[in-house]
C-alpha cells in the first residue's frame, strides 16, 4: 500500500478509536489533520484523477468525511454540518458510480434533509428531494424526513413531536429535539397573537407538554415575559411589549408617484 495512504488510514483508525470512547476533542483535532492529509490525493474532489490507488483513497476519504458529519451531530454544531455535508456530497454524487454503496448514505442524506427542516429552509428541503432517486426516496430515512415535512406544512405538529419516537437512526434525536422548539416556537409565537391568556392546563395541551412542569420550565427559559398568575398564563404583556412599526406612508406614496412618473416616460 502507498505509504501515504497507510499513513492516513491510520490516523483514521486513531479517530475511529477516539470516537468510540466519546472523546470529542481528540476526534476534533484529529479530523483537522485528516482533513490536511486527505489533500495529498489528486483522486478526491474536485480532480478525480485515475490514480492507481484511486478507490482505496476515495473510498477512505468518504468513510473520514461520513465520520465527520456524524461528529458534529455528537458535538451539535450546525456549521460544521452543513461544511462537512457539502465535502462529503461529491462522492455520492459524482463518485457515486465508482464507489460500492456506502450504508451510511441515506442516514446522512436524511440528516441533512432534517437540518433544512430545522433551518426553515423548504425550499433547499425540497430541491435536495428532486435530487434523489426513486430508490432513495423509499429508504425509510428519506422518508422520515418527507412525512415530517408533510406534517409541519399541515400544522399537524402533533405528529411532528411523535415522530421523535420513531426515528429511523440515532443520530436523528438531535435534529428532532431542535424541531421539537422550532414547533413550539410556532404555536407560542400564534398563540401570543389570538389570545391574551390562557388556563395552564390549555396552555400544556396546545404546546403538546406531557406534565405542567414541562410548561413552566419551556416558560421560563423561552418566555420569561409571560405571566403565570392563578392558575393561568397571561400572554397580554408579551403583547405589549412588542414595539409596533409605523408604516411609512408619505414616503411609500412618493416612491409610488415617482415610478408611475418613470413608467409614463418609458411608456
């Protein structure tokens, strides 16, 4: 084997090793150093050249970069995600056909999907869907994602908080829990506009918390403005203390008047 590549693979099983012992750090700098190393090799993205340890070197890179985004599930940095997602694509997209199938693709490629969600990026969410093949989009992890998609797009976000139960891999906890609050936010922030105040046991009913308890620790760490007095929770001061913005009339009928004015003269 070329020396290089002995060199890489086994600073990769030191990262495997690190990563099994939930040694975030070590796994962090070593990936640094991976990522440094895995430059040597003109077979990678973006030159793909036909060097004559090209599989074994694309391969190893797919399986460091696969790694990757999973770690930065574990250390629930986003940013790292979405950079690790975008380098490890390529190879299962213009590789795709010289590589054997990697199990860890649609996990992956659901995970991704999920931090659209997550992000409130639909249409991102949906152009990665018209990316995938027929196959794909029967592989219950793309499937999660499209049937949770589905569900947020209803309003049926009782469904959404469901699904966290039924997650087709590990790793989707984390983008679940985030959805969790982006759907809770949803119905506070509808909530805040239809109601001035609500009886806590409502209150827990509309925002799906199993016990009381769970209300009042969402309150206070999401929504210290509101008020829990008697039993019930008052939403009126959010309501108040929400700056109202004045609409700048006279300066949009200026602008009005003055494009009518510049649409007669081309006219």
């Amino acid at each position: 084997m070329d020396p290089k590549l002995t060199e890489v693979s086994q600073l990769f099983e030191r990262f495997k090793a690190a990563f099994l012992r939930n040694d975030f750090d070590t796994c962090t700098r070593l990936l640094s150093q991976l990522k440094v190393s895995l430059t040597q090799f003109r077979s990678l993205p973006p030159l793909f050249e036909a060097t004559p340890n090209a599989i074994d070197e694309l391969n190893l890179a797919r399986d460091i970069y696969e790694h990757a985004v999973v770690l930065s599930v574990k250390t629930e940095d986003q940013d790292a995600f979405e950079r690790d997602f975008f380098q490890l694509k390529p190879y299962y997209t213009d590789a795709g056909n010289r590589l054997p199938p990697s199990p860890q693709e649609h996990p992956i490629l659901g995970l991704n999907l999920l931090r659209l969600l997550v992000q409130n990026r639909i249409a991102e969410f949906h152009t990665e869907l018209e990316l995938l093949s027929s196959a794909a989009m029967e592989n219950p992890c793309i499937k999660h994602a499209v049937e949770l998609e589905q569900s947020f797009m209803e309003g049926a976000y009782n469904r959404v908080l469901s699904a966290r139960q039924t997650v087709p891999h590990e790793t989707y906890v984390y983008f679940m829990d985030l959805l969790a609050k982006t759907v809770r936010d949803e119905i506070s922030g509808c909530s805040e506009k239809a109601y001035d105040f609500l009886a806590i046991s409502d209150a827990q009913k509309m925002l799906l918390f199993s016990s009381e308890q769970e209300l009042l620790e969402y309150i206070k760490e999401e929504h210290s403005e509101w008020e829990i007095k008697n039993d019930f929770v008052y939403l009126q001061k959010a309501k108040e203390s929400t700056p109202c913005k004045e609409i700048p009339s006279l300066q949009l009928i200026n602008q009005t008047l003055s494009y009518a004015r510049e649409l007669e003269r081309i006219v």
